[in-house]
C-alpha cells in the first residue's frame, strides 16, 4: 500500500498569509551547549503550511477545531485533476466529472506545482473555490473540501467561499500538496493538532490506496 504525504513541512521558509505572523521554529535548549535535551519553541499562526479551518474561523456563533467530527477527517476521499482551471466555479464544477456522491474531495491544481518547485513568496494568482462553486459543493453534499494552497477561496475573495462552506458543516482542508497524486479515489487522513476552542490546526495529511 503507498502512502502520500499531502502535507507540507513547516519552517521559517514556508509562505503564509499576507499580514499573519512569520513562521518561528528555534531551538532554544541545545545538548552541544550543555542542556540536558535539545528544545524547540514554534510561534505561528494556526493557519499555517496544511492545516484545517474550524466553523469559527469566519462565523460568529461557529465551533472550535476541537468539534470536527473524527468520521469525517478519515474516510474515502476523490482527488479531481483540475490544473488547467483558473477558479474553480459551479461551471468548472458541474463539468469536471465528479462521481455522484462524493463526501470528501479534494482539488488538485496548479497551486501544487509552487510547493513542488520550494516556492517561499506568497502566490496571489493561486487557484481557488468562488462563491459559486461554494454553493454548488453546499448543493451536492459535500462533507469535506480540500486545497492546494494556503486558502479555499481565491484571494481577496474569501468572506462568502468559507461561510457558504461553514454554514453548510463541510469541512475545510487548506495547504495540500497533491502534486504527486493523481486523480482518483483514496483513503484520507486529515487530523488536526486538537487545539481546544482554536479557528484552526495544523494538520497532518495522508492519502493512501483504497
């Protein structure tokens, strides 16, 4: 059985939203220096790298990361192959061959090929779900949506995408890396750090054959 890591590494290199805290990751106990072990801190935003948005994230009355239901971060997932799409609308959506009854799918783009290629700068132009294609996930019943980058929604665009798929209980997966994943049918793994109350988690993500 192959297993994929779809997460990315966390370090001071890796990108993060425009105006969130830098990336922290030091060692501050240091055997070479005489500490019995060595020690880490990490400071960071909870949205960091892969991770998963809680409902509370963009609504008032929303729940924190620690309410996910576990049947949903592990079950049978679809990868769609949709590089050549430049947002991914109700059009898109509707046209993309989606089995029927898909719980958890998760959308392989072009922004794959930036953790591919080590990109640090933050990518503005990153493919994402609009508002329509937000309410066409809600329509279909989609339980759970993945992402290649940083967020669901495109940029500057976020408001209506994630509240439309909060309000809606489908959970959201940000940060893939899908660029060794062809489309297909998987088993997911996707559980976040339990962060009691938190609009978010860092997560770690795996797909394996189904």
């Amino acid at each position: 059985m192959r297993i994929y890591d779809v997460s990315v590494g966390i370090s001071p290199e890796l990108p993060v939203w425009p105006g969130d805290p830098q990336i922290v990751l030091e060692r501050v106990s240091k055997i070479e220096e005489g500490a019995n072990a060595n020690v880490s801190r990490l400071v960071c935003s909870v949205h960091i790298g892969t991770h998963i948005d809680a409902p509370i994230h963009f609504l008032e009355d929303g729940t924190g990361i620690d309410s996910l239901p576990l049947n949903v971060l592990i079950g049978r997932a679809y990868v769609i192959d949709l590089s050549t799409a430049d947002v991914l609308d109700a059009k898109t959506l509707e046209s993309a061959g989606i089995p029927p009854r898909t719980r958890r799918l998760l959308f392989k783009t072009r922004n794959s090929k930036y953790w591919a290629a080590g990109e640090t700068d933050f990518k503005e132009n990153f493919v994402g779900v609009d508002a329509s294609g937000a309410r066409w996930l809600a329509r279909k019943k989609v339980q759970l949506v993945g992402v290649d980058y940083l967020s669901v929604a495109p940029f500057k665009q976020s408001r209506d995408t994630h509240r439309t798929l909060l309000q809606a209980g489908i959970v959201i997966v940000e940060g893939l890396n899908l660029h060794e994943v062809s489309q297909g049918r998987y088993m997911l793994y996707a559980l976040p750090i339990k962060l009691m109350g938190s609009d978010g988690a860092p997560t770690r993500a795996i797909l394996t054959g189904v």
